[in-house]
C-alpha cells in the first residue's frame, strides 16, 4: 500500500504538481499557523459585524430574494442549517473521489485565506474528511455555476454536520456513522458559515481540473501515435521543418513541430519516403497539419490552465469580509460567477474534440489503401475475407461526431434563476463536467488510431521506425498482439485505449514536452 503524503497546504499557493498529486492519491493535510490566525481574526470580525446589530447579508440576513429579511440572533445557528438542507437537492451519480477531494481541499484553501468569517472548526472538519478519506456522496448534476456551486456543495457541507451518505474504502454509509468510526465531531454551523461553505466555484473547477489534466495527457499520447501514423502511411518530414514555424510564431505549433520531428528522427521508414518514386506532392491535411492544429490546441489547454490555478488559489464566496478605518465591514459582490471557469472548461472541450477529430482523420488514411503509402486496404491482409480495421474506424467517426455536439460553449447557455435575482449564470459545473465523456470519447479514437498506426508500422517490418517509436509500439505490443486476421476486437480497442489514459506511452518522453505548459 503506497503511504499516504503529509502536505502543507499554504492559501495561494496550490500550483498544478500539487493539485495533481491531491487529484491523483489521498494525502493528508495540515495548514501553517499563519493561516489558522487569518480564519480566527476573519471570524472575529464577523462576530463584531453581528454585535453591531445592523444588517450583513448572509450573516444575519435571508440569502437571494429574501435578503432583505432580517433574522434575529438567537436563529442564526437555524438559518445556517436551513440554508444548507434546502439546497441539497443535487441529483445524478455521485461525484468520484479524487474530484470531491479536490473539492475540499480548494475549499480549505479558500477558507483559510481569512476573508470568509469562519471558525477554525469549519476548516478542521473539513481537513478531518480529507485526512480520514471520508468522501462526502456528492451528486454530479444541479449546479448552474452561480452562486457559486450550491447544490453539490451543500451536500459536501451536510456530512460536515453528520448529515447525508458519505463513502469510505468505496462504501456508502451514513455521514454519522463514518465520522463516529473515526472520531470525528458533526459540526453546527454559526453565522456566516453555510453560506461561506456553498457559495463558491471549487466543483466547477475541480472538473474542469479533471478535463485539464485529461486534455494534457491526451494531447501529449496522441504527439506520439500521430508520428507513428506519419510513419506508418511513410509521411513526409518537411512539414515539421522548424524555420515554418519560426515565421508564424505560435508557442503551441512551434512546440507540436518540434516534437515530431524528434519522434520521427533515425526513422528509415521515413526515410524510404525520400528514397522511393512516390507520387505525392503533399501528405493530407491529418498528417502535415497537425504542429498547426494540435499546437493551437496546445495554446489553449494552456490559456484555460492559467484561469484555472488562478482560480483554485481565489476566494469565491459572498459576502467577504474586510477590515476597514473603521472596522470589519461584509462587503457583497459576485466572485461566486464562475464564467472564468466556464470559459476555461468550453476552450478544453475544442482541444478534446480536436484532438479526437484529427486523429479519427488519420486513422480513415490509414485503412485508406489510395492515401496510405502502400499498407493493404484496412490494415489486414487478404481484405475481403477479413474486414480488418473497417468497423474500427467507424466506431471513432461515431464518437468524434458525438464530441461535436457535446463541444457546444456551455456558457453561452445562461437561465436565470431565484425568481431573476441570479439572472445570469455561467453553466461552468456542467460546462466542465462534460470534459470527461469526452475525453473518453478522445482516447478511445487515439486507441483505435495507436492501433492502426502499430499495425502500419508492422507491415513496414523490413524497415525500422524511430527509436522512440519503437518504445510506444513495444508498448502496445505488449498488449496487443499484430492483427493477422479479423478477431474480436473490442477488447483490443479497450487496451489501448487504457495506454492512452494511462500516459503509458509518454512516460519515457518527459523531457520532450518540458516546456509545452507555461503554467506549471
């Protein structure tokens, strides 16, 4: 069993290696003190705003329409609790662990940067659920992504206070038995402090984290089985010459060219390209254009990537709390609109589908025997008897056509909500949310290309790919065996579409990519 890591988590500064690394396994979280004297002097001043006995929204005020409804002191305790149960109504299957992790640990970090009027129980409980990998059952769907993330975090917040499913080791069970069985206390909620715990984007934008890091590894295998296609159908290298790049001057093309060109370089199959009489003037658009569409997507993995760890560092709840001349003063705005987000989460949603697209358009030259630089038609001998990669390529249109429709901007689709006084929402939670389907879409069509481009390579036995080809395609080979003949095939696309999300392929090729991302 791999040990659990101890972190210090320090407010503004989550970078992505750390949010990976949360993403990827449990850890167990402590903050400085530095951090714990913020919160109390934040709650401090929250405390001194409800002794003024004048109004604060959300402090000691209704919340949306009802805002201007004051309540007493003496129901503050009740108003908190009454936010949070009335706005459990999410629905659809619960969120993944590694995603609600996320979730709370954004949400310790925006809590403990002391704007927000919690007590430091508030944030202890929730390091308590993190530290014990208690997983609040948080459904995905009911979140249109302002005020913050309502629904989904208002149940977060129920197994904070015992209420509502959590799992633990994969079992759902009752928050208060889970927190019981290790020794936690439910907590009840005072001023502020539901609010300060649902009005945020940290769901939105730990999916679209989830996306982000899927759109990377995506990007970086379908780099290396786009060069094996090169190979395969024996492509041209002049398109990847560096001084056509230069001139334009795009970060992400510049990079994607240099990549293919190493991957390729010391290939004699390329090389036989150059040495055979050979008709074609120009390979296809799939295979000569890919510096200048897989850098653009490139480009923007990188733009949505610079909003989201800006955005997993802010403060997203309303109202704050500040220190004025004259004291602590709530201050109402709307940091809790997550069309940063939404932006962020619909410019992943093109990478993904691009990177689909292309790649399904290499694989059709690939089964293609007019286009394919001599392979036998679908990729298999005595075709005719054997359909080969036919039906393959037909299940990657399929699913680079669904990505089309589910790429449609989610943020343009606002819809007003609480009887029009949230009259334009941003859609992020859904928008992000969405990235994963696709991202299985897009690995499953890289598979089937890694596939067709392994089995290309194969029919060129004689000569010898890359060196650095040779490791992706020893890799698939070593769990998938050449295509002689038509098999059952599914389980074979299956394979390799776990290499593509595994990174299987690119862990031998860390320094190539090392100054792809500009955010790090």
């Amino acid at each position: 069993m791999t040990a659990i890591k101890t972190l210090t988590l320090h407010p503004r500064q989550l970078s992505f290696e750390l949010l990976r690394d949360i993403y990827n396994h449990p850890v167990h979280l402590t903050l400085p003190a530095s951090a714990y004297q913020a919160i109390d002097a934040s709650h401090d001043d929250v405390r001194t705003i409800i002794a003024r006995d004048k109004s604060a929204y959300g402090i000691n005020t209704g919340f949306g329409l009802l805002a201007k409804t004051r309540i007493s002191d003496d129901q503050l305790e009740l108003l908190q609790r009454n936010l949070i149960i009335s706005h459990s109504v999410g629905t659809g299957e619960a969120l993944p662990d590694n995603v609600v992790r996320l979730i709370m640990v954004m949400k310790v970090a925006s809590l403990a940067q002391g704007v927000s009027g919690v007590r430091r129980v508030v944030v202890d409980s929730l390091l308590g659920l993190i530290n014990h990998q208690i997983t609040p059952n948080i459904p995905a769907k009911g979140s249109v992504g302002a005020s913050g993330d309502l629904a989904p975090l208002s149940h977060m917040t129920l197994a904070m206070m015992g209420e509502g499913d959590v799992y633990v080791d994969g079992k759902k069970m009752p928050a208060a038995e889970a927190l019981t069985q290790h020794g936690l206390e439910p907590i009840t909620l005072a001023a502020k402090e539901g609010l300060a715990l649902i009005n945020g984007t940290q769901v939105s934008t730990a999916l679209a984290l989830r996306g982000y890091f899927l759109a990377r590894d995506l990007l970086e295998t379908a780099t290396i089985v786009g060069s094996m296609s090169i190979d395969a159908a024996k492509g041209s290298d002049a398109p990847f010459d560096a001084r056509i790049h230069e001139v334009r001057g795009h970060h992400g093309q510049i990079e994607i060219a240099k990549a293919h060109r190493q991957l390729i370089k010391g290939s004699a199959i390329r090389a036989s390209h150059n040495d055979e009489q050979d008709d074609r003037v120009q390979d296809p658009y799939c295979l000569r254009c890919q510096p200048q569409v897989m850098g653009a997507c490139l480009d923007i993995i990188n733009q949505a990537g610079k909003t989201l760890l800006i955005e997993s560092n802010a403060v997203t709840d309303n109202p704050l709390i500040f220190n004025n001349e004259d004291g602590p003063v709530a201050i109402s705005g709307g940091n809790f609109h997550a069309e940063p987000v939404a932006f962020a989460a619909d410019m992943l949603a093109l990478a993904i589908a691009e990177i689909g697209s292309m790649s399904e358009r290499r694989v059709a030259l690939l089964i293609d025997a007019t286009l394919s630089g001599g392979l036998p038609p679908f990729l298999v001998e005595n075709a005719g008897v054997n359909s080969g990669f036919m039906i393959a390529h037909v299940t990657a249109a399929a699913l680079a056509s669904e990505n089309k429709s589910i790429a449609h901007p989610g943020s343009v689709d606002s819809i007003p909500t609480s009887a029009n006084q949230e009259d334009h929402v941003s859609m992020a939670t859904y928008s992000a949310r969405r990235l994963y389907e696709m991202a299985q879409n897009t690995a499953t069509i890289v598979g089937i290309e890694l596939l067709a481009a392994g089995q290309g390579i194969d029919f060129h036995r004689n000569l010898a790919t890359s060196e650095a080809l040779q490791a992706a395609h020893q890799k698939l080979r070593e769990q998938v065996t050449f295509y002689d003949k038509d098999r059952y095939l599914a389980p074979d696309i299956e394979a390799a579409k776990q290499l593509v999300l595994d990174g299987a392929l690119t862990k031998h090729w860390q320094a190539l990519r090392s100054d792809w991302y500009e955010s790090k």
